[in-house]
C-alpha cells in the first residue's frame, strides 16, 4: 500500500489556518458584550470544533487512514457533540442562575448571620 504524497506547503497552510483562528479565539473571547451571550458561546464552540478538526486530520494523519477507521472516530465525536449540546441550553441561558452568595455563612464584617 502506497503512502499518499504529503506536502510541507499543507502542512504550512494548516499551520496557517490554526493561527488564524487561535488569534479569532482571542477576539470572540473579548466580545463578550458585543455579540450576546448565546451567539459567543456556540462561536467559540464552531471554532474550537475546527480546530480540534484541522490537528486530527493532518498533523494525526486521520486523513489518509483507511475508511474502517472512520467509524472509531465519528462515534466518540457523535457522543461529545450531544453532551455539548445537551448542556447548551444551561450555559447559553445563564439568566436562570442565582448570583453568588457568601460560603459558610460570613459576610463582610465577620460576624455570622442572624437567621
């Protein structure tokens, strides 16, 4: 079986490509207030889904794997796609969570709360 001919001219441009969005990482991070709370999350998701996409398919040399292999991969990947959305509605709608309360009954004086 022949090896498929890989260039260092992809693997550059892959490179290329990781940077990119490692530097679109860092801006959807800091715009938090511009785009919503909903849309930075499912955002940042596409683009890290990408990149795990990019590393697995040519610096792991997924790509070029013969296609039996296929099925180990998309099955564990089908399942963390469904947990990350199944959770989406608890991340993305955060407006149902309480703010934060003092731990152990103590509040800024010291003293403990009368009930």
């Amino acid at each position: 079986m022949s090896d498929p001919v890989k260039s260092t001219r992809l693997y550059w441009l892959v490179f290329a490509s990781l940077i990119v969005l490692t530097v679109l990482t860092v801006a959807q991070s800091r715009m938090t207030g511009q785009l919503g709370h909903t849309l930075n999350r499912i955002l940042g998701l596409t683009i890290a889904v990408t990149k795990g996409s990019l590393v697995v398919l040519f610096f792991m040399h997924l790509k070029y794997e013969k296609k039996y292999f296929y099925p180990i991969i998309i099955f564990p990947l089908i399942l963390v796609l469904i947990i990350l959305f199944a959770n989406m509605p608890d991340t993305a709608f955060g407006d149902h969570t309480t703010p934060g309360e003092e731990i152990h009954g103590e509040q800024e004086g010291g003293a403990a709360p009368s009930h």
